[in-house]
C-alpha cells in the first residue's frame, strides 16, 4: 500500500485524530487537513505521495507501528533518557508535583505552570519560539495552532480550549524560523511529534521541548456549538468562545462556558447547570476510545488540573506537574526557590488519584472496547492496557458510553439546537447515568469494607 493509502485506512477506521503531523511530514505536500460532517480534522491525501509509506510512521494511531517503537514504553526509552523514576500509568519521570503560577495563574486555566514554563524557556534562551493554541483571523476556525515568538504573543495563547486543532500548518511553517521551538500538545499530538522526530532529524534538532496537556479526550466543533446554543446564543452566531472562566469564589471545578452573540454581547452559562461533558463522552473523538496515555508521557513536563481535594476547593485553580526532563524539573524547583510559583511536591500515589477517573475508563475499560470492535480489531495499535475481564456492569457503562458518543455526533450533525438535542439524547445518557451510580455505589461499600477489614 501506499502512504495515502495507509493514511486512508487510518481515517475510514475513525481513528485520525487530525493532528497534521503526516501532513507537515510529507515530503511531497500529498496530505491535506480538513474537518469533516463531524466536526473534527482528518488527513485526506491528495496526489501521489513518493514517501514510500513513511507519512503512516508518524501517525500515533498507527495500527503497525516497528517493533522498537511499538507503545509510548518504547518511545519514552528513546527520548526520556533523564528519568529517575517509572510507574505503568505515569510512565518515565522525574517528579510529580502541585502547584501554580502567582503571575500567569489567574489569566490561564489551571495553575499556569503551561504558560510559566513557556515564558521561562523563552527567557532562558532555550527556544525562541513557542507553537500552541489561540485564536485566530481564520473565519472558519475560532482557534489554531498558531506561532508566538515573544512572551506577549505567548501570554495570549493562554487558557484550555476545548476545540479541534491541527498541528498541519503551524509544524511546515517552522522551517522559515531561526532558533528552536516548544510545542504544546495533548497526548497523542506529542507522540506524533516524537515519532516525527525519530524519522527526521530535523524535527529532533528543532524541537526543543514538549509541554504535554494532559487530556481527557478531543472535543469536535459540535461541543462548542452545543456550549453556546446552551448559553442562549444560535450555533452559527457565536464567537470567542471561551471554556474555562474561573469563578474564584467558587471550586475549581465550578467554571463556565461564556462566548458572544451576533450582537457582540457576552453570554455565559456555568458547566454545571449543562451536566457531565466528560464521563458520558458526548461530542468526543472515537480515536480517544482507544489511547492510553492518561498522563502524557512522552512531553518533558506533564500539565492537568488538580482534581482533588484541598487543590480543588480553590477557584483561581491548580495543576499537576510531572516532570520528565532535567530542564523542565529545573523550570519547577528554580521557581518556587525564587517566589515564581507555589509549588509541593505530590506523592505519587496522590497524583494518581486526581487523575483516577480518567484510568478507569482508559485503561481498566479499554480491552473491552477493543473487543467490541470485533470487525475493526485489527486496526487498533498496540495497547498496553488489554484486560478484557471487567465486570459485566462496567461493560454496559463502556456500551453506553460509546454509544452516547456516536448518537451526540449523529444527532448533532443533523440538528443544531441544544433544546432538541439534549431531548433526544436523554434516555441514552439516562441509562449510561443509571449504570455508573450503580457502579459508584458498589466502589464505595467495596471501600467502606477493605477499611473495616
Ligand atoms: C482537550 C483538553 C482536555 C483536557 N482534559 C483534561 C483532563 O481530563 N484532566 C486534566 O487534569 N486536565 C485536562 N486538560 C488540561 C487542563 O485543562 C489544562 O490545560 C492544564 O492543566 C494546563 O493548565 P495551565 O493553567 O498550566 O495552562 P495555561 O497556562 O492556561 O496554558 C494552556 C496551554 O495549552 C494550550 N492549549 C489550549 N488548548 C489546547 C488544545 N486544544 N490542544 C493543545 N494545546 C492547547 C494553550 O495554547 C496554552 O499554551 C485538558 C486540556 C485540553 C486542551
């Protein structure tokens, strides 16, 4: 087969996750990234590419991957040489810890360690541009990969947003600057770089480093039409989205969507009164079914919120950090030694806990998944978490929320009004609500008893 169609079967199979990174790659220009009926970036090859099947290599959702590079275990050995210490579900680190920025935390999403780091290694002469996520003049996307090559550009990159991006034009472009460049990336668009990286030197020596954002899942255009048909404002008549505004007389967890309407006025509702976007799936990429890199293991420091208690009660918000490299460790204790940041260091066994929701489904429910895609097994890349044995209650929560995932996409594609929408999903996520409380009970009198015992 050739790349493009090796890259094809990738994206009938629903696993192109849109980063670009085949795109950029390709030495004849023969991908292109659009989004499709659903709201996500696919590759589409165009033209003969001559790469012999070397685009496909780059892919993180690669169904044959070398043996040398089989998992991100084999990645991490070649790249996080500096590591001190390994778990199976945080993989190669130095350190995990808690903490935040007292300048960047309140313009950011979390703790701003993101930005912080950024702005350091800018300072520090380490890289002299950074690639992440803002908005930008193009009319068709309310945000891209986009370059900034001085802190006020990289301040305005700032902030979560929960929105399909494609690393495509912004990765070809870095061929014009002088200097090195860090990129930040969820989980599968750092692996794609660190793939790119082991084929083609020129991405090793111009990458410096890795901000890895730790995901629970890429979101289509559709989540942010739905957030603002919910605020009040037509899914063809919002802008400037925004999907983390703090309330800092509140918890961390107690945000808000807000955008403007046609009339350029703000409107905004909390992400409470709209319910679980997370554990029911809805508007998610089917390739984050089938990824279990939690923790982003593979970029030199490691960034999610502090989903746990005390962090959490505090609105301003928290991170979790985990380093992965001499540098990005040394970012962290320099700056909480000079009253940058207000940093401790977190157990491992704590930091496994404020991510304990997203191991449960990515690795304890993810042999089933396979599985169930008996006709499409084969296509799924190697996974370090197989176990087919959970219980048959998680395997209808597993059913149900694939399902609620794929009936958000369809029902959405056909009807943008959150009003119908949210009617006609309801006795799905009504089920999958159902099956998970029993689930939550069991887990608590399973708890209750050990602690007796
Ligand atoms: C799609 C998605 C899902 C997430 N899910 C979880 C989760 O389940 N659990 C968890 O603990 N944390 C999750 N996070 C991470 C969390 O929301 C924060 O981004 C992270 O804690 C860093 O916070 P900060 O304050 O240090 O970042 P900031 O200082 O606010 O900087 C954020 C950086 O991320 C970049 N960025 C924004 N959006 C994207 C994007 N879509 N793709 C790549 N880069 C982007 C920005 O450009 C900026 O450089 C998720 C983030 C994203 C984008």
């Amino acid at each position: 087969m050739n790349c493009g169609e090796l890259i094809n079967a990738v994206v009938k199979n629903d696993m192109c996750i849109g980063c670009g990174v085949c795109a950029a790659y390709c030495k004849s220009n023969s991908i292109e990234m659009k989004v499709n009926q659903y709201g996500f970036y696919t590759a589409n090859p165009v033209g003969q590419c001559n790469c012999e099947g070397k685009c496909i290599k780059v892919c993180p959702f690669n169904p044959e991957p070398d043996e040398l590079i089989k998992t991100e275990d084999e990645i991490a050995k070649v790249f996080l040489t500096e590591t001190t210490k390994q778990h199976r579900k945080i993989g190669r680190y130095i350190n995990t810890y808690v903490g935040f920025s007292l300048k960047h935390r309140a313009k950011s999403s979390s703790g701003g360690i993101a930005t912080y780091t950024l702005t350091k290694l800018m300072q520090r002469g380490e890289i002299q541009h950074v690639i992440s996520v803002k908005s930008d003049d193009n009319p068709n996307a309310h945000y891209e990969y986009s370059i900034s090559s001085n802190i006020e550009e990289l301040n305005n990159a700032a902030k979560t947003k929960y929105y399909p991006v494609t690393l495509a034009v912004a990765l070809k472009k870095i061929k014009e600057l002088d200097g090195k460049v860090a990129i930040v990336g969820v989980a599968c668009f750092i692996k794609a770089i660190r793939l790119a990286q082991r084929e083609d030197h020129y991405f090793q020596n111009k990458i410096g480093f890795l901000v890895g954002i730790i995901c629970g899942g890429v979101k289509s255009t559709f989540f942010a039409e739905y957030l603002a048909s919910k605020a009040g404002v037509s899914a063809n008549e919002f802008s400037k989205p925004q999907f983390r505004i703090k309330d800092s007389t509140s918890t961390a967890s107690d945000y808000s969507f807000g955008c403007l309407d046609k009339e350029n006025s703000h409107k905004n509702i909390k992400m409470k009164a709209v319910g679980d976007m997370w554990g029911t799936g809805l508007f998610k990429a089917n390739a984050c079914d089938f990824c279990d890199d939690v923790t982003t293991e593979l970029a030199d420091i490691s960034l999610g919120d502090a989903w746990l208690e005390p962090y959490s009660n505090d609105g301003l918000g928290t991170n979790v950090i985990v380093t992965r490299s001499t540098l990005a460790d040394e970012i962290i204790t320099n700056g909480n030694e000079n009253g940058d940041l207000s940093i401790e260091i977190l157990p491992e066994s704590v930091f496994l806990n404020s991510q304990q929701g997203s191991f449960n489904h990515r690795h304890d429910g993810l042999g089933f998944r396979i599985k169930s895609k008996t006709d499409r097994a084969n296509l799924i890349p190697p996974k370090r978490f197989d176990n087919v044995k959970i219980s048959p209650l998680l395997k209808l929560i597993q059913l149900f929320r694939m399902k609620s995932r794929a009936k958000s996409l369809e029902l959405w594609a056909n009807n943008k009004s959150a009003v119908e929408f949210d009617n006609d999903i309801s006795s799905c996520l009504f089920t999958l609500k159902f099956f998970t409380k029993i689930n939550h009970y069991q887990r608590a009198i399973l708890r209750r008893i050990k602690n007796i015992l």
